[in-house]
C-alpha cells in the first residue's frame, strides 16, 4: 500500500492550487481526479484576486504561455441601463485583470504544472470511500479499469467539487437558503463582437431580477453564453436539446442580435440546483476546500477564486498541522473562508431582491462607491478596510433605499 503526506481529491483549481503549495513544502502529495483531462467544467471567468493565489502556489506562470482573453473588467446591464466597472479604478490595491478561460485547457494546465513540480497526478481515480483517524487517513479508489486500490495519507485536502466527496460521505452538506435556481449555456461563434464585449464579462438582468444572462468572451473569437433562472425555466429552456435556449440567445433584444447568427459550438448543457452549504469545513484528518465548503450562485462568478483561495489556505494550515502546531481549524480556516462568502452573499441576495441594480443603475453613483463596490467584484473580500466588505449585510439594502427616495423625489 501507497502512504503519502497528504492525498488530495480532485485536480480542479482547489486541488491544484493546494497541492502545488504543499509540494513547494517539501511535501508528498497524491492527486486523485475521477475524470481524464482535460475535461469540461463551467467556471470560465475568474476574478483579478485569484491571480494573487495562483502566483503564490507557483502556477500563474505555467497559465500565461496560453494567452487566454484577458479581462479587464465587467458590465451589467438591463434594458437601457448600464454600468461598467474597471478593475483599474477598484479601491483595493491589487491585480486590475484576470482572464476568461476555457476550462479544459485552464485546469489541465493547472495539473500538469502540478505534476511538473512532482505531485503525483492521477487521473480516472475515482475515491469512493474514506476513513479519517487521529494519525492515519484511508482512501479506497476505483481506478479506469474498475480495480480497487487503497492509500493511506497523514491528511486529506478535500477539493472535489459538486462530486462534494467527504460532505456526502461524512453527512456534511446543509441545504443552501437561496431558491433553486439552474443555468442553460453553451459557446457560440463571436466573431464580430466590439473591443469592450472583448475584454469584458457582459451580465444582463431580466425577468425583473429574477433571471439573467452571461457572456464571457475567449481569445479564439468564441463566447459563453449562459442563462440562469429559476429551476423550471431553466428545464424549459433545456428542453428538445435547448431548442427555446438557442430560441432566446438569438432574440434576445438586449444582446442586440450580437448572436443572431452564430453557430453553436456544442448542443446546451445544464446544471440545476447548484447552491449548497456544509456543516463544517474540517475534521479529523482532513479539510474541504472549493465547492466542496459552500456554493452560492455563479452571479458575481466568485467560484474559481473561492477554489484557489481556500485552496491555499486549507494547505498553509495543512502545513501547519503536519508540522506539529495545534491549528485552530475553526478561527484560522473556517471563519476567513465563511467571512468571505458571507460577503458575496449579501452580493448574491442584492442581485436577486434588485438592490444591487438600484445602485449601479442609480442616475448617478459616487465614484468612491463604485470603486469600493468594484473591489468586492474583483474579489478582495476579505479587505476590512472597504466599507462595502466590512458592513456588506446592511450597505446594500441602506444605499438602495436612499437612491430610490432621492430618485423619487427627484421625479
Ligand atoms: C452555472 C454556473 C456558472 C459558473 N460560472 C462561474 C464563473 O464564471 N466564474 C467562476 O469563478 N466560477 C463559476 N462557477 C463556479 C465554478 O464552477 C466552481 O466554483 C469551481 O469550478 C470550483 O472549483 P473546485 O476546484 O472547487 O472544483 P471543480 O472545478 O469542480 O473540480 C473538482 C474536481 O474533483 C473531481 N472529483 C469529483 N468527485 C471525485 C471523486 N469521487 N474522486 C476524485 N475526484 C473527484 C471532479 O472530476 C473535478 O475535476 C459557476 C458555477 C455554475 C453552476
């Protein structure tokens, strides 16, 4: 039987990022992934903060020889209205781009510059059980041809994503509060799209909030599209090979027949149901990290930067642990991953009940505002120091209400 350090499960941003740390640390470490690479995988527009964590696991330099489309920003729009927000003007000092990627190519370049560094990278290992100890983890994993193999690790860094491995093995998933919504999307040609749809994220709100509608451009003149909605539209829209889906893009009057068009690159795909949370985030023997913890909604596409920012950090304490220090798991680990979704769930409800869009549709908004605002979008949400972070429960809804008492007043 194979012992190493730590086992990580899943090659996706979580496991990569944590892995290569640990290695970096003089570690052993084995990668078990379920699927062969590269692979699909929703996910496609990171923000400027993940580029901070990629750079300290040592993997942003083996992304940049890929030249993915860069992203330098974000517009919302709905109907008429619109706000830009740049990256450059943001409050918070750091990264001022990020890019949009294709994820096959994205993670699997994660992985092999993973094994590069002398992680063990296992692809079409499935584990299907786990036994966490004081001293001693098992993991027991079917491999490609069905045969069954057993590891044991010292630790086990969960980052297995919706596959959400210990959670379902361990009973730690919770139900999440937000309705259950889904997504419809595929890539289509975007040949001739303007210099700014290039170099941004497009978000359109419609259905009075309740729906809305990315396009995420790619270096190769292709762009995601998805629609995202409550559950049964988003069923209905998936039907008969997404026929109303590919029906919406093209007609869609606020994409200004931008797609009116173009040919599919692949038939639609859907997800339903995506948004859950998790009791607790470690135990004995391992932690979670990724979509493992919690997952809220792919609105202000925080996803891929929660992965590689709880990646990093469930590794600095694995590392920590393996060392010998008592490591308060729950204050050093658990409370900073949660504050920062906890931000990004005041987001997530601000877009759905409209105030976030009172705001940024606003006849006029503060610069400062924006700019604080643009920081908690480009994923510095652990910044104290921007009041849009500190009192991100209450800021959203108090702001709205003023602009809608001015604005009334004004009418
Ligand atoms: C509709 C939608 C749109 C989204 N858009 C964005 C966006 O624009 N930007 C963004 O940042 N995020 C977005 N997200 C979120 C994003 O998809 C995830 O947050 C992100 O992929 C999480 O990364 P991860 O490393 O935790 O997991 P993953 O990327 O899911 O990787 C986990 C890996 O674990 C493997 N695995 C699963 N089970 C097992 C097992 N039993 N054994 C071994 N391996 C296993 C899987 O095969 C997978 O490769 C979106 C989500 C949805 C639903």
């Amino acid at each position: 039987m194979q012992t190493v350090d730590v086992v990580v499960i899943g090659a996706g941003p979580a496991g990569t990022v944590a892995a290569s740390y640990l290695k970096k640390q003089g570690y052993s470490v084995t990668i078990l992934e379920k699927e062969k690479f590269p692979r699909f995988q929703i996910g496609e527009s990171l923000l400027p903060c993940c580029m901070e964590h990629l750079d300290e696991s040592g993997l942003l330099e083996a992304v940049k020889p890929l030249n993915f489309q860069k992203k330098t920003g974000a517009a919302f729009m709905r109907g008429e209205k619109r706000c830009e927000f740049y990256f450059s003007e943001q409050y918070t000092k750091g990264w001022t781009w990020t890019w949009q990627v294709k994820r096959a190519d994205f993670d699997n370049t994660l992985a092999e510059a993973t094994r590069a560094k002398g992680v063990d990278v296992n692809f079409e290992c499935e584990v299907l059980a786990v036994e966490c100890g004081p001293e001693k983890q098992v993991i027991d994993y079917k491999d490609v041809d069905g045969d069954m193999h057993r590891i044991e690790s010292r630790f086990i860094i969960d980052a297995s994503g919706y596959g959400r491995v210990l959670p379902r093995l361990f009973d730690l998933s919770k139900p999440s509060a937000f309705s259950p919504r889904g997504a419809v999307f595929s890539h289509l040609e975007d040949k001739n799209r303007s210099e700014e749809a290039s170099n941004n994220i497009f978000v359109h709100s419609f259905d009075d909030n309740k729906s809305w509608i990315w396009a995420i451009p790619f270096s190769d003149g292709s762009t995601s599209v998805g629609i995202v909605g409550d559950r049964e539209k988003i069923i209905d829209l998936a039907a008969n090979g997404g026929e109303k889906y590919k029906d919406f893009i093209r007609d869609f009057k606020d994409l200004n027949g931008r797609f009116k068009e173009s040919q599919l690159i692949f038939e639609p795909r859907h997800i339903l149901g995506y948004s859950v949370g998790v009791k607790k985030m470690s135990g004995e023997g391992f932690v979670l990290s990724g979509n493992s913890t919690e997952f809220l909604d792919p609105i202000f596409s925080s996803g891929v930067t929660f992965a590689t920012a709880s990646g990093l950090l469930s590794a600095k304490m694995t590392h920590r642990h393996l060392q010998g220090e008592v490591v308060d798991w729950t204050k050093d680990y658990e409370e900073v991953v949660q504050g920062g979704i906890d931000v990004f769930r005041s987001y997530v409800n601000g877009w759905y009940t409209g105030d976030f869009q009172t705001i940024v549709f606003a006849k006029t908004i503060d610069e400062d505002i924006k700019n604080q605002i643009c920081s908690v979008l480009a994923g510095y949400v652990w910044d104290q120091s921007n009041p849009f972070v500190k009192k991100h429960d209450t800021i959203l809804p108090t702001l709205a209400k003023v602009i809608q008492m001015k604005e009334r007043a004004e009418a």
